[in-house]
C-alpha cells in the first residue's frame, strides 16, 4: 500500500533544501510525498522534483493576518484531499495540521526546524511569544512523532512538551563538487541564507572596513535587505560586498566552490540559534571550504569530530576581522581545516542522514 504524505511549510518551496531533501527522500522509497507551502509575488516557477507541489495564494502576506489566513486555507486544503499523515514544519502550519488529522483520523508528524518562539523575530515580543507556545501546548500532546535538527534542541523540546524528538540533521546530499576555483585578488568570505535579524550580517560589514584582501559575498534575501545595502554604502565597504540575490540551490553549488571561507555568524539571541544546525554549516564543510562560526554548543561538538571552523568566543567586528586574519596569516591552518572538511564531508552528509530519516516514517505507520 502506498502511504501519501503530506508536508506544509509558509516558505514558497523554492529554497527549502531541507524539504527539497527530506521529500525527494520518502518519494524515492515509494510514498506518495506532496510539499504544501505558499505562493509570493516574486515566486519563479517551481521546478520538477520526484514529488508534487503545490503553492497556496494568499491576501495578506506578513504577520498575524498571514499566519491566520494560511492556516485556514491551508485547513480547507488539507480536509479536501485524500491522505495518510501530514507533517506541520515549525509551529506556524501546526494548527491547521493538527486540527485537519484530528478531524480525518490521520496521522500526524512534527518536524521543527528551529525553537520557533526563541527566534529574534518573536522572543522579544511577548504576545506574539505568548500565541505560539500556547499553540506549541495546545497541539503537541496529540503528537506521538516528531524530530528536529539537533541533539540540543531535541533534549530541551522532549522536556519542554513531554514529547520524544528525533533528530534528522540538516545536512547536504553528499556531491562530488568542482574542484575549488578561487578568484584572482580578494579571497571570498561566502554567506548563504536569508537576509535576516540575528544573522550577524551587520557585524560581518563592518569587520570589512578592517580587510583589506577579502571580499564579501551575500547570497540570499530577507526583511534586511535594502538596509544592508544601504549599511554597506555608509561604511564604505559596497566595492568589497556583492549582493547576490535570491540564488538557486544548483547555482549555491558553483558559488560555494569559489568561496574561501564559509560565514555562520548567528547572534545569541535566543535559543533556537544558540542550539542551531544551519543548513550552511554543513553545505560549506560539503564543498571543502572552512567556516567561521560561533562557539555554540552543537558547533563545537561537531568540531571535536572534526576541527572544520574557526569559533568565535564574541560576534563583534574587531573578533570577525581578527579571525580571518589569522587564518589568513596561517595558511598551514586553513589547509588544516579544508583537509578536515573533506573528511568530514564523508560523515555529515543525506546518504546517512536519511537512514534516520526513514526509520522515523516507519515507526509512523507500524501501528494499525
């Protein structure tokens, strides 16, 4: 029998790697996958993948009139279509996964990406703290399956909500990338991801006012977008920084290759990012190219496996400049690291990953 599942996200799909992996994944060993998230105004088309896809348009597109719209929509949907489990990613689609499976008699599976109300976007607001964690209390007791990115969020999540959490790391498939093509002049210090509060951008701008032999390349876009723009013309920096814009996960590829040094720069705000696992950690090590990351705990133990970055005790620009200098100043190190990589690279990869993964949907469907 062929389970279909069901997954929702408030992303337009088109840069989730993490679903992208974890779909394309359960499709391969038969399910019948279908990834739900939203339509944007700036949405390209989606392209082919071995499940199906499918955008929700909505009204409003930020806020708490988003967020209640999506999930009614997204509710309606889930009631109209035939299914064996849905799978809420993060807190923002839980509600209407919950209540549609509850209703159907489905089966139900929580896959949280980040400590949702501990994100900068919403742990200093407390009202808006305080709706998540009572959907997080409302919801979860009629969960059984769950998994997250990471050890320590996982042991806070099973305390938090009496819930077991599994952990399915977000880690890259496991590629053969070109050979590393560096650029004649600056050396490319690469960040990938969304343009962001707590992301340490700003602070990575101004480190670029003390380097003078690196270029910064930002790949991606975000609520910050047309400040760090403007931020980078006020120090002066803009001819060392090149903002690249939305970047597909293929074309990601050929621009981590060229890179030099991978930037991880979270800000410790809150817990989600002081327990996180970021996709970019792990594509940067994928590539063979060293990161520059701050010593949280999850970071610091994967570079007790294998020394792969540079932690940072402090996110200040003085600290960032500092460190790349001396990387800079001691190439014995950073072929050290860029060694480290490549071993690494054979652990932390989809191909093992997965194994998790899929062990986890099992247990899903092994009770009538």
């Amino acid at each position: 029998m062929t389970h279909t599942l069901y997954f929702t996200v408030t992303n337009d799909l088109t840069y989730d790697q993490r679903m992208h992996r974890i779909c394309g994944t359960l499709a391969g060993e038969g399910y019948d996958v279908w990834l739900i998230g939203r339509a944007l105004p700036h949405s390209i088309p989606l392209i082919t993948r071995p499940f199906r896809q499918r955008r929700l348009p909505c009204f409003f597109k930020k806020g708490f009139l988003f967020y209640a719209e999506f999930n009614v929509r997204l509710f309606f949907f889930l009631l109209s279509r035939r299914c064996d489990a849905v799978c809420s990613i993060d807190l923002d689609t839980l509600p209407a996964g919950c209540l549609a499976t509850l209703l159907r008699r489905r089966r139900r599976v929580f896959d949280a990406h980040e400590y949702f109300t501990e994100v900068p976007e919403v742990t200093d607001r407390a009202f808006v703290k305080a709706v998540w964690e009572g959907v997080a209390r409302i919801c979860l007791p009629f969960y059984r399956h769950a998994y997250t990115v990471g050890p320590g969020l996982a042991k806070i999540f099973e305390e938090r909500y009496g819930l077991p959490f599994g952990v399915v790391r977000n880690v890259p498939l496991k590629e053969d990338f070109p050979p590393q093509v560096l650029p004649e002049g600056r050396k490319v210090l690469f960040y990938m991801g969304a343009l962001n509060e707590g992301r340490g951008i700003e602070t990575a701008l101004e480190a670029m006012q003390h380097l003078n032999t690196t270029e910064l390349w930002l790949a991606g876009e975000g609520d910050l977008s047309a400040p760090l723009r403007a931020l980078s013309t006020r120090l002066g920096v803009e001819e060392k920084v090149r903002f690249l814009g939305y970047t597909s996960p293929e074309d990601l590829r050929t621009l981590v290759a060229r890179a030099w040094l991978g930037l991880n720069l979270l800000e410790n705000r809150g817990l989600s990012y002081y327990y996180s696992l970021a996709n970019k950690f792990f594509a940067n090590v994928q590539a063979g190219v060293p990161v520059l990351t701050m010593d949280f705990p999850e970071y610091r133990a994967l570079n007790g496996q294998h020394e792969v970055a540079v932690l940072l005790d402090e996110l200040t620009p003085e600290a960032v400049a500092g460190a790349i200098e001396n990387l800079l100043e001691n190439p014995a190190v950073y072929q050290r690291l860029q060694h480290n990589c490549r071993m690494a690279a054979a652990d932390w990869n989809w191909e093992k990953e997965k194994v998790v993964l899929l062990d986890i949907w099992k247990q899903v469907f092994a009770r009538p």
